[in-house]
C-alpha cells in the first residue's frame, strides 16, 4: 500500500527506499560532521538535484560546515561572505532577525528589489545563480544551520513539485540536525558565541552611522539588504522619492557613487571591525 501511495504521488518505492536509508544513516553518524552533512546531502539529491549544496552553522561566526561545488571554484566569495557578506543574505536575515524556521526559497525571504541589489550582482549572479532553496533550524544556543541548494543555469529554475518533496523533510531534517546539534555541543562549547553574533549583526545596523543622519543610515541599511527604494518607503512610511533624495545624498558624504561601491565599502570595513557593540565599522576604516 506504501509503494502504491509512493507511485501515484510522483515518488518511486525504490527512491523512498534509498532516501529513508540516507535518513538512517545520517542519524547513525549523528557527531560527525563530514559523514552527517553526506548524508543529508544524499537525501536532498535523490528528490531535487542541485549545483550545490551549502551547510552554514551561525554561532561565533559564519562556519561553512560543508559545500559542494561554487566556493571551491571562487574561494574569494567565501572570504568575502564570512567577512560581511552574510549579514545582508536573505537566509541570515530570516534566521537571525526574524526567528525563521523551516523550508523556504530564495525568492521568499529576499526583499522586493533584491535580484537589483549589489550583494546579488557581485555575489551571485556570476556564479551563473537561477534559484535557492533552503532550511533553517534554529539550536537551543540561539545558533541556527542553513542548509542552502542552489541551482545554477544548467539545471534551471526548482519546480513546484521539487519544492513540494522538500518542503515535506521539513521534519525530519530539523529532528536529525538537532540531534547532530546535541552531539557537538558540550564539545564545542561556544561561549559567547551569540553574543559575538549580535555584535556583528550591530556592524551592519550600525554601518556609516559616523557620517549619517539616523534617516540616512537607516536608509543605507535597507538598500544594502536589497530593499528597493519602493520596499523602503513601505517600510518607513515614507515616499520613494524621499528615500531616494537620503540614498543619493548618502553616497555624497561616503564619497560611493553606486550600490557596488556601498557594497564592497562595507565588505571592507567588516574586514577590521572588532565587534565593539554600538560602533560604525567605518570608523576605523576611513
């Protein structure tokens, strides 16, 4: 009767099979990360192949805990992400912000105007991206794991039913990773870690405060999250046109004539902040 289900809904005996020994193994090598995320990594391609598979820990900072394919080929995006970058990715931002738990895509999470802003041009699009999907599990520590599929333009877009199988391991991704989680963590041990975390979080909330007006700032904030000028004066309750006569008089006192060069002056600056809570990261920079 299982198999019969299996077949009318798409999904053969046999794939079920294999996926629910993958689920098996991947809670047998609870503790050991390589043999762990191998295994959740198998689980995902039998019911939606990807380009790459990405496991990101959010703790003390950003630990791109495996991955398969991309940042092996440009291994200045992983600098560049673990510098900053990651404080403006729609997956942290769900995650850290907003509490987010569970399965959702790319296009879900990011703000209307991302695919314009400088984080996607610079760091996504020449990778060739076309679609992400991913999950969140939020850790008792107040740590989260992202785990992140991409696809690239060989594969093409995710369809409605890849994203339908996905979505229904929700609950079986989030019971095997905490249980990876409790294996890891009395050795771990990352004290401070969240705390650190939101200190870096401040880095971005903080971002040119030094030479801005708190409108300003605010706005700045917003557009280097990908937000439109139309998204922001949702937000703020104020009119496009407002946000952008701030934007643009922003990049006059930062001495940035594009959201490129807003981007890669913040990537920068995150290079040398130390974290203090409450501090512009420009501050030393400049």
């Amino acid at each position: 009767m299982a198999g019969l289900y299996a077949e009318e809904s798409g999904v053969s005996a046999a794939r079920l099979a294999q996926a629910s020994q993958c689920i098996a193994t991947a809670i047998d090598a609870a503790g050991d990360d390589a043999a762990f995320y191998g295994a959740i990594t198998a689980i995902l391609e039998h019911f939606a192949p990807s380009d790459e598979t990405m496991f990101i820990h959010f703790a003390e900072k950003p630990e791109i805990v495996q991955v398969s394919r991309i940042f092996r080929s440009f291994p200045e995006d992983e600098e560049m992400y673990v510098a900053g970058a990651y404080l403006l990715d729609p997956f942290f931002r769900a995650g850290r912000a907003e509490g987010f738990e569970g399965f959702a895509t790319f296009d879900q999470l990011a703000p209307e105007g991302f695919r314009q802003s400088a984080y996607f041009e610079t760091y996504l699009k020449k990778t060739g991206f076309v679609a992400e999907c991913g999950y969140i599990v939020q850790f008792p520590d107040d740590s989260f794991i992202n785990y992140s599929l991409d696809r690239r333009s060989g594969l093409g877009p995710f369809r409605d039913e890849e994203l339908a199988l996905l979505d229904s391991l929700t609950p079986v991704l989030k019971s095997a990773s905490l249980l990876h989680w409790k294996a890891n963590h009395e050795q771990r041990q990352d004290e401070g870690g969240t705390e650190l975390n939101r200190q870096l979080d401040q880095g971005l909330e903080n971002f040119a405060s030094s030479f801005l007006t708190p409108r300003e700032q605010e706005i700045i904030c917003l557009v280097l999250q990908g937000h439109s000028s139309i998204s922001i004066g949702e937000r703020l309750d104020i009119s496009p046109r407002t946000v952008r006569v701030h934007r643009n008089n922003s990049y006059k006192k930062l001495d940035v004539s594009s959201q490129s060069e807003l981007f890669h002056l913040f990537i920068e600056s995150m290079k040398i902040y130390n974290g203090e809570p409450g501090r512009d990261p420009l501050a030393d920079y400049c």
